[in-house]
C-alpha cells in the first residue's frame, strides 16, 4: 500500500503580486485531484458532522483540511509491521539491529496532524474559486445513500491578513499547494504561520524543520530573484518569540516581482522484515531506480511484480519511484543462492543491472550471453523496461569467483566492470589483456543494449586488482579500481606510474570503445588507497574513494590538504582526459571517513559517503549540520570544478548510516544507502515512515540549490587560513584586502559565533578565536562587493 504524508513543496513571493507559495506534495492517485465541500460527508470521531472543515483535498493516507482562518494536515501511519509499539533496541555490536519483544499479527494505524494557524489573521471563510464540478458519494447515515459534493481546482481566503490573500490550489503534478498573494502597499511582515502538533520545529535562516513522530517536514529557501531581470535577492526565515514562522525580505523593489523557490526535500525508509540495502542509484524525468540486496519475506514486491517473493536466503532488488518519494513498483530478483545487485544505469527505456550471483537458477533468457553458472559465484547482468518487466538477463564469469561492480552506457554499448579470479569465460580472443594476470584482476567488457558481448578484457598485475566502477562518453571508457599489484597496471606518461606501496593504491584506466587500452594509472601514497567510483564531466574526470595516506593525495592550495587524523579520509580527484590530475583533494576529519560514489554535473561534482567524524563535514545551512551519532552518518556534499566545496550535509540518526549511491536529475540530487536509525531517514512525502525489523535501505532526494551555502567559496589560493585546525588563534592571509573588511565566523552547526569589522595590513589578519565548537567552521569576509570563504578545521574544546 502507498503510504503518503505532507511536505512544504514550493514558496514563491512577488511584489506587485507578491505571493508566499507553498505547495503540499501530495499527489492523487484515484479520481481527480480536487478541494471538495464539506456538505455534510466530513465527519468528526464521533461519527457527527464536521461543519467547522469547509474544504477537503484527500488523497491516500493524507487529508488537507481547510477551515475559517486556518488549515491542517494529517495523515495515518502504519506501525513498523512486527513491532510491539514502545519495545527497546537490542543493539549488537558485531551485526544489524534486533528488536527485543513479541511479534505483532496486525499492523496498528496511528493518525498524525499538524495544524497551521496564521497568527492576527481573520476567520476568513475559504471560497471556491476554480473550475468547478461534482461529483456524488455515497453516504450511509443520509437517506437515499448519497450527497452531492461540489468539487474546485481552487479555494481562495480573501483578505485573510489586510491586503493578503491566501489561494489553495492545483499544481501541475496533481498536487496542492497554497499561495500568500500580497497586494501593492499590503506589509508582508504580516504574515506569521505558527504550527500546532510538530514536537519539535527548528528554524535557520534557510530552513525549517517540524519534527514529528511520525516523520519531519522540511521548507529550505535556496534562491530569491526578481522576474524582471533575474537578479538574486536575499529571502529569508524569520521565527517570532511564539514560535511562529515568517519571512524576512532584504530591501525589496516596491515595483517588481520577487520569487523564493523552495523545493520539496523528501526521504524514505525502503524495506520490510529483514535485512535491505540500497547500493545504486539513476534517475530519469520520471522517476528514481534503486538496486539493492533484500532478506525481506514479505511486503517489498509489488503486485504484478516480476518476482513476487524471495527466492533465496538474500535477493538482489530493484525498485522504481517517482520524484515526489512514493513507490510505482518494486521486484525481487534472485535464485536460490546469495544475489545481490551493486550497479544500475538508465538508457532510453531499458534499466540495465549488475552484480554478484552465487544461484545456480537465476532467469536467464533463451539466446543469452551466458545461460549457466560458471562455477563458485558469478556476475550477472539484466536488462528490464521502465514498467518492470525483464527483457534479458545473463551470467558473466567463469571458473572461479567473479563480480559486475560497475555499469555505464555509451555509443549504444553498456560498459561493465568489475572483477575475478576465473581463468576463462571473460575475455574475448585478441583483447588487450586476454589471460588473468594475479591472484585476481579487474575486468572491462562491452555488451549490445540486447545482451550479447562484444568483446572482454582482464586488467591486472601479478597481485590482487578490483575493478570498483566504469563511465564512459562518446570518447571513451574509464575505469576506477584498487590494486595490489606492483607492475602491470600503468602506462608511460601517466599522472602515476609507480605502485608507491602500503596495501592498496587506486588505479583509473582509460579504455577505447572497441577495448585497446588508452592509458592507466596508479592513484595513491605509501598507506592504503581505494578508488570506488569514477565520473565524466565536460571538463575532465572525477575519480573518489577513500584513503589512508598522508601525501601525494592533495594537490596545491587543496580543499583539504592533509589527512584529518582518523585513518581513512575520502579524497576526491579530478584527471584529464590524457591521465594528468588537474587537483585532489582529502576530505575527512577525525574518525573514519570514505566517498562511495559522485555525479558530476557542468558545475562540479556531488558526493555521498558515509562518515563516523563529528561537525567536519557538514557546513552551515544544510540540511544536517552535525553528526547524528552511532556508528556513522551518510553525507552528501557538492564540490565546484575547481575542487572547492560548496556545502556538506551529514544525513542519518542515533544508530549506522551508510551512503552508497547518488545520481543527478532536473535540479535533485538523489542519494541511497542503508540504516539502521529509528529517527533522521523519513522527511516529507516518504513513502515509508519508519524502519522495519532490522536495516533498511534509504532512498533521498535533496535540491541541488536548496541545501546549504549555495556560492561557491574561494578558489585555491584566495583566502588561506592556518594554523589548520586552529586553536587559539588564527591568521587569515587574503591577497588585495586592506583596511577594515566584515568578517562572520560560524560554527558546523550553523550558528554565528562571531560578526564584525576588522582590520587587514597588507592582506593579513590575526584572529583570536572565540569559544566555538570543535569540528568545522566557516570564516566569510565581504568588502565592497568582494566575498571570500574558507573552511577552517577548530581543535579544543567550546569553553577555552
């Protein structure tokens, strides 16, 4: 069953027409979305007429309720199935989550409401106002059985403030939203929404958060501009002594229109009575697809799903949701062995997926590359439609161990990578590398979008090598992976070409699409480095991973250019096409920390990972400033094309979050991994509020504008801080800045710590710190239109 609730969707303000929009996401699934009269089929608990409700827009679990002056949301929630409400968590250090107590028979529904007073408004009677129908229900308590119900697009509050109006309507997917219209020489500073039922509400000045039990909803400004001529203007939240919301408008055109334009911000749990990970992502217009491994029995395939039940002790998943975080469907797939599946891509109306296989009966198709099993674990590889159904699938590899880790598609060929310990059934004749080299290699291979192989290749020294994710353009293939291997791998000319040693170095290797090797190259200093994950930009090739070495991972003037002391850092790369690192950075802080995936975009690059360092990783703004807690935190963060961040956001709860896969899609960033947190997954519209018996997959969906400081900061060189990280003091060297210059120092949880005037000679300033938070903070300076930004990492403790 789809499960639905609310979230703030747009927020949009003009001038002449100013106008605060909020949309609900909500969308209509059976019969036409509309806001329906109460003419008597709104009933309280009692069974008795509601007549204080005028209007209704329900769909699924959730009703919005509009009333004289104000408004409301609710919606029901399942219990997580088999858990006694209340029950504690039985924590395992070593494995997943237990849950102590008896298993329920029955899933208990429990109703959540917030509502939403705006405070000195006037009882206004909401009026409809759209195109109007009607539509008859049947009603057991009137004679005849039934009522006519009239139906509108639009339900208007004239005047609710003087000069405002407040406008439900229709948006274009199906969903609400609502409108603050403020009219010529009306004060917008009028408008104060205070919401009732939320447990908890935390509002920054880009954000606002209503924690409840069942789930957050989350607003966030991201950008304010003029219609005219687009220029940006800055919008912000303001919260009142009563804990009411409004909106803070810096210098506003009397005479223009102005936009605020929040996006929705959602995350779901995805998973039911057993073990589920989430470890690829894609995107399209249309929706999200996410491919996982499952020990689920019950409730994750949906009807009409190619496979319905499990068919082994772990099957791989896939999934497919729309943009607004509800489920369209979702299928097992596996045999009778382990199957788990760690890779996915997107091409016209086919859904490729990768993995590792030890079932001897997976539904391999008549004229497939490879109908059986090769012996002792296999990759496979399937191909499905956009609705679900399976179009091919294959095994791939041999004699021995073998596994699909990556997927990308280009020039009508998917690209595979991955690797394998067996002696045949992966490289074709005259392939650049045709025999297995070391105890295992990486592999790459090319495949038709029907299935069928066109050539294979190992990639390996005399060692263990891991082929760990492919991409690839119209130009070529590339390659990401670690190797042990201390020949074999690079070719002449290459940023690396010496294995410098500690028990892995990253590898990144260039192929051509018919499969001759470009060029390779070792990526690593003399501790352990891994490369996990490879992408193509306009302007060169990002590379991450993660790191335990102190040198050559960091390039001049670096984001991060040490390691931040807690072992394994990610770190981040960018190469060009010729196999020269443009830059590096680290990026980590005092515990472990690594990069499992990226997607570039024209302006940089995002990342996801998971972290167990507290405050270093996330910047002010976000949507998770600090780490939760427990064993680790996902982040997501965004770097511009020069290697700078931009902003970094921790995502999770109390327990273990993992980050795995993100992908881009019009304006979102998609992420998913796995959790075992009780609290800090479900935002918005989730289709699952709450965690099931022990891990579950994640699935979020992120603005790219709408989280954190979205300008970029300083480009290598500008601002330079140190001692970093900082204890008592600290120097802050900018070239060209003399005199007095506006500084504000904030702290990883986004509050500012310090703002003022000080003064520069000769472009340096020394700054005696105040009492601020371990981990992260942001030092900004502003003179006369310039703005510079720089991280600056503070050891010691809040009270020196």
């Amino acid at each position: 069953m789809v499960e639905r609730s609310h979230s703030i969707h747009t927020l949009a303000t003009s001038l002449t027409l100013l106008a605060f929009v909020h949309g609900i996401a909500v969308q209509a699934q059976n019969g036409l979305p509309a806001f329906r009269e109460n003419v008597g089929q709104v009933v309280d608990q009692d069974g008795q007429v509601n007549r204080n409700v005028r209007f209704m827009f329900s769909v699924g679990n959730t009703r919005i309720q509009l009333r004289d002056g104000a408004f409301s949301y609710e919606w029901n929630i399942p219990e997580p199935a088999g858990i006694q409400a209340g029950q504690p968590l039985h924590i395992d250090e070593d494995g997943p989550v237990h849950l102590r107590g008896s298993r329920n028979d029955h899933t208990p529904i429990r109703t959540q409401r917030i509502d939403v007073e705006l405070v000195g408004a006037l009882p206004v009677r909401p009026l409809a106002n759209g195109s109007c129908r009607s539509e008859k229900l049947y009603h057991a308590k009137r004679s005849g059985g039934s009522v006519t119900v009239p139906q509108s697009t639009e339900v208007r509050y004239n005047g609710i403030y003087p000069g405002i109006d407040l406008v439900f309507k229709l948006n274009a997917e199906g969903g609400a939203k609502y409108d603050l219209v403020v009219h010529p020489g009306a004060d917008a500073s009028l408008i104060q929404l205070l919401y009732h039922g939320a447990d908890r509400s935390i509002c920054s000045p880009t954000s606002l958060e209503l924690r409840t039990a069942g789930g957050s909803i989350r607003e966030t400004i991201p950008v304010s501009y003029y219609t005219s001529d687009r220029s940006e203007v800055p919008v912000h939240f303001r919260s009142f002594p009563d804990g009411s919301v409004g909106f803070q408008l810096d210098s506003p055109r009397t005479t223009d229109t102005l936009v605020i334009d929040p996006f929705p911000v959602w995350g779901t749990y995805f998973g039911s009575n057993g073990w589920d990970a989430g470890y690829a992502i894609a995107s399209d217009a249309d929706g999200v697809l996410v491919a996982g491994e499952t020990r689920s029995t019950d409730n994750l395939a949906t009807t009409g799903a190619f496979q319905q039940e499990l068919a082994g002790q772990t099957d791989a998943f896939l999934a497919r949701f729309d943009h607004g975080g509800q489920l369209q469907w979702c299928t097992y797939f596996g045999g009778s062995g382990f199957d788990q599946a760690t890779s996915i891509c997107l091409w016209e109306e086919r859904i490729f997926v990768g993995g590792f296989t030890e079932s001897t009966d997976l539904p391999t198709t008549d004229g497939c590359h490879q109908p059986d099993t090769g012996g002792n674990g296999d990759g496979f590889l399937a191909a499905f439609s956009l609705e679900g159904s399976l179009r091919w699938c294959t095994y791939l590899g041999g004699n021995n161990a073998d596994g699909v880790m990556g997927l990308a598609y280009s020039a009508n060929a998917l690209h595979v990578a991955g690797h394998t310990r067996s002696d045949n059934g992966i490289s074709t004749p005259n392939s650049q590398q045709p025999a297995r080299a070391g105890g295992a290699d990486a592999f790459l291979a090319s495949f038709t979008p029907d299935g069928v192989r066109m050539w294979g290749t190992y990639h390996g020294g005399g060692n263990l090598d891991i082929g760990s994710a492919v991409a690839s353009n119209e130009d070529g293939i590339y390659m990401a992976g670690w190797t042990s291997s201390g020949s074999g791998i690079a070719t002449p000319g290459v940023f690396q070409f010496f294995f410098r040693g500690g028990s892995w170095d990253g590898m990144l290797a260039r192929y051509s699409l018919s499969g001759e090797l470009v060029w390779s190259s070792y990526y690593g200093g003399f501790q352990g480095d891994q490369a996990y994950c490879v992408g193509i930009a306009d302007d060169g090739i990002y590379l991450g991973g993660a790191s335990e070495s102190t040198a050559y991972m960091s390039s001049p003037g670096a984001f991060q250019p040490e390691n931040g002391g807690g072992g394994w850092d990610g770190f981040l790369a960018k190469f060009d096409p010729n196999g020269e690192r443009i830059w590096g950075t680290l990026y980590g802080g005092f515990d472990t920390d690594v990069i499992n995936g990226l997607a570039p975009s024209a302006s940089g690059v995002h990342v996801i990972g998971s972290s167990s360092s507290v405050y270093v990783l996330g910047s002010p703004g976000v949507h998770q400033p600090a780490f939760a807690g427990g064993y680790a935190d996902a982040f997501v963060a965004r770097f511009n094309s020069s290697g700078s961040r931009i902003w970094g956001s921790y995502y999770g709860g109390q327990l273990g979050d993992y980050g795995n896969g993100i992908a881009l899609a019009d304006q979102k960033v998609l992420a998913t991994g796995y959790t075992a947190s009780i609290s800090g997954i479900a935002y918005g519209p989730a289709h699952q509020h709450t965690i099931n018996l022990e891990v579950d997959a994640f699935l979020a969906e992120f603005p790219i504008s709408a989280v954190g400081i979205d300008e970029p900061l300083t480009t290598p060189g500008d601002l330079k801080l140190s001692p970093c990280p900082a204890d008592e003091w600290v120097d802050i060297v900018a070239e060209g800045l003399n005199g007095p210059v506006w500084l504000t120092l904030t702290d990883a949880a986004g509050r500012t710590i310090l703002e003022r005037s000080i003064t520069f000679e000769q472009g340096v300033h020394r700054l005696v710190l105040p009492a601020i938070a371990t981990g992260s903070a942001l030092v900004t300076l502003r003179k006369e239109g310039l703005s510079y930004s720089g991280r600056l990492l503070v050891a010691g403790s809040p009270e020196r």
